[in-house]
C-alpha cells in the first residue's frame, strides 16, 4: 500500500503546460528523489504535494486521504498533509537563536517547556549542532545552517520530509558529507523522504527509488541501479551516468529463428531474438564505458581504434577511443596504461547493452 500516490496531475501556468500527466506512488519509507534537468517540473511537483501550488487536473492521496482534486477545486492546506519542508535557502529567522529557530514550530502546540526543550535538543543531537543551539544564523557557516533547517523540519516528526535542493548552497565537499548524513538520518528516523535534486551522482547515491523528469513528465521511476543499468527511454540513458554513456547508431538484422545480428562501430554482434521484443531495422544502442573492454592485441568480435585522450581521475580512468566516426568512451581501473595515438582493440560487453527505438526513445529489450 503507498503512502503517497499522484494521479493525472496536470499543471499550468497561464497557458504554459508544466506538468502532464504526473502519476506516482511513494511506498512509506522510501527516499523518493525527483531527478531533472532545470525547470523540468520537479519543484511545481513538490510545492503541489505540499499544497503551496494548485493544480488544475488530478488528484492527491496521503495515507489513504484524499488531499486534493484539480478538477473539484478541493485542496486540504499544507498543515493537514502531515508533511515538512526544507528549502534550498534554509529561511531561518536571524532574529532567534539556533534553540528559538527549531522549537518555533512545536510552540502552540499544546506541548510544555521540558519536553520542548528534549525534543528540540534532541533534533539538534541528531544533526550534530546541540553545541551550537545558543548562536544565532549569522554566527554559523552555511553548512550549518542547513542542518538547523533540517532539525526545523524533523522537530515535529512529520510522516514525511519534503526537501528542495537542500544541499545547492553548500560546497562540494560539505555536499558530499551532507549525502551521508542525509541518508543516515532516513535510516535512523524511517520517515518517508521527496528529495529534488539535478544532481544525478546525489541521486544515485541517496535514493531508494528515483523519478527521472523531463519536459514535465516522468519517464521512469526505478530503484537506482535498475535507472543505471537498464534506462528506459534514451534521455534517462543520456542523464544518469558519469562517465557518459556511450551511443552508436546501429542496425539489426534477423538471422535466424532465434538470433539476430546488430551492426555498429562496434562491429558485427549477434543476440538472442527473446533479449528483445521486436527487432526494429535502425536502432540506437548504448553502452556504458564500463562496459567496453580494451585490450592491446585483437580479441576475437573486437574492433581496432585509436586513443584519443586519456582523462585520469585516481582510482580510474577515462580513455577517449576514435572507433571510424565515433568517439567512444570506457574506462580503465586505476593509473591509465594506454597512451594517445595507440591502437587499441574493444568490445562490447552484451550484458550491458541496451538497444532503443529511434523515434520514441523507448528501450526495446
Ligand atoms: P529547477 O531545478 O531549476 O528548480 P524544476 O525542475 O524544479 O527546475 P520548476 O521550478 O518546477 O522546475 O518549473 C517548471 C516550469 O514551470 C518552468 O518552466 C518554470 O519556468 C515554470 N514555473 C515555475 N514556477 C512558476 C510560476 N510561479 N509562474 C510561472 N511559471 C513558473
């Protein structure tokens, strides 16, 4: 049973359609992250969740409660849907303290001083700031900041934690700490998490489920290793990944009952006719860089090419291969051992390929 579910939710703005179609379930528990380029609809999709943005069509279920319906101009306030928000620009009051800033929200709530007091340190011992609770924003560095924000919105224990781009602000190395924490947090505290993020590799790492957007639909909700592995439509393949996937332009052609060969700049490739549902003349196939294999001398069903650069990242490697037309990318383990201008020799591991349709973008196998 989800505890969240979207459905047909259609957004607009003047007559700017931004939204189309939205459909989506969060299981409780999960850490749901909305991944997409700018302005692909994932913050109107948040703010509709939280009841800050209306929509026109479609409706809102929150444990079984129906929140909102576009099309019956029904729409229960953000306090009744037993979410919190954290934004990308924290919005804490300079005027109070660390302390003042996370109880604000438990006072009138019908709650006395001590346990106030327990609840809100213990929300800022589990973000590591209870040292801090005596200064004010001014007096703390941007990252701790952010972690007042989230103490904020923890304090009253909300069922679920909208998040905005949380960590944006914050430099690379704070950013990388705060994954960590973020996710920790989601483990120690088990609440239902939406996170908005463009940052693929923040994505990938934090997630159990990840919705791709783009143009204001989503094309594919999926554990993060089923995204990286089998993307379902080509710009999915396109977003997630770093290195970048590897795309050719290829042929098909069915060679008997059960086989059919693939001709790109990889060379000639014969499959397995029930790897894919139909077998279309012209294809795109993809490759992840990991997934070619290099060796000095031939292989058999391998193709010759020549390095063109060599991007060395510590533990690995990047080597730029000129395969015809096509520049292709793979990956060495460790210190690069190939040297621009040589020959080289790949192939393609037929596990991790993926074959698309050129029109829809849609997977084929
Ligand atoms: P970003 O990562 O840049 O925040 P996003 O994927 O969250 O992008 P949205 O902020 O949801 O995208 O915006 C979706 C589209 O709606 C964009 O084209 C944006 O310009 C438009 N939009 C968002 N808010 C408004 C508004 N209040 N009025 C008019 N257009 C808006």
């Amino acid at each position: 049973m989800s505890l969240i579910k979207l459905e047909g939710i259609n957004k607009y703005f003047d007559k700017h359609h931004v939204l189309k179609d939205i459909s989506l379930e969060i299981e409780e528990g999960d850490f749901m992250t909305f991944l997409g380029p700018s302005g692909c609809g994932k913050t109107t999709t948040l703010r509709i969740l939280a009841g800050l943005e209306h929509q026109e069509e479609g409706l809102i279920v929150i444990s079984d409660k129906l929140v909102a319906d576009g099309q019956a101009q029904f729409f229960a306030p953000p306090a009744e849907r037993h979410l919190n928000l954290v934004f990308q620009n924290y919005a804490l009051w300079p005027h109070m303290t660390v302390f003042e800033n996370v109880s604000f929200g438990l006072e009138g709530r019908k709650r006395n001083k001590k346990e106030i007091r327990e609840r809100v340190e213990s929300s800022l011992e589990k973000l590591q700031i209870l040292a801090y609770k005596d200064r004010y924003p001014s007096e703390l560095s941007g990252g701790q900041q952010q972690r007042v924000a989230i103490a904020r919105a923890i304090v009253t224990e909300p069922k679920i934690l909208l998040l905005d781009e949380p960590l944006s602000n914050l430099d690379a190395k704070l950013r990388v700490e705060m994954r960590a924490e973020l996710k920790r947090l989601h483990h120690e505290l088990r609440t239902t998490m939406i996170y908005v993020t463009h940052d693929q590799v923040e994505a990938m790492t934090m997630s159990t489920k990840i919705a791709v957007f783009s143009e204001g639909r989503i094309l594919q909700v999926d554990k993060p290793i089923q995204l990286y592995q089998y993307p379902a439509h080509l710009t999915v393949a396109e977003f997630v990944g770093n290195p970048a996937n590897n795309f050719l332009d290829a042929t098909c052609r069915e060679s008997s009952k059960t086989t059919f060969h693939i001709h790109s700049a990889l060379g000639e490739m014969v499959m397995s006719t029930d790897w894919i549902e139909r077998i279309e003349k012209d294809v795109v196939l993809t490759v992840r860089p990991e997934d070619l294999l290099i060796s000095r001398t031939p292989q058999k069903g391998s193709v010759s090419g020549t390095v063109r650069a060599v991007l060395p990242a510590g533990p690995e490697t990047t080597i730029h291969i000129q395969c015809g037309e096509t520049i292709l990318l793979a990956k060495e383990m460790g210190v690069g051992t190939y040297l621009p201008d040589s020959t080289v020799y790949i192939k393609a591991n037929l596990e991790g390929i993926n074959l698309y349709d050129r029109t829809s973008g849609l997977r084929l196998n």
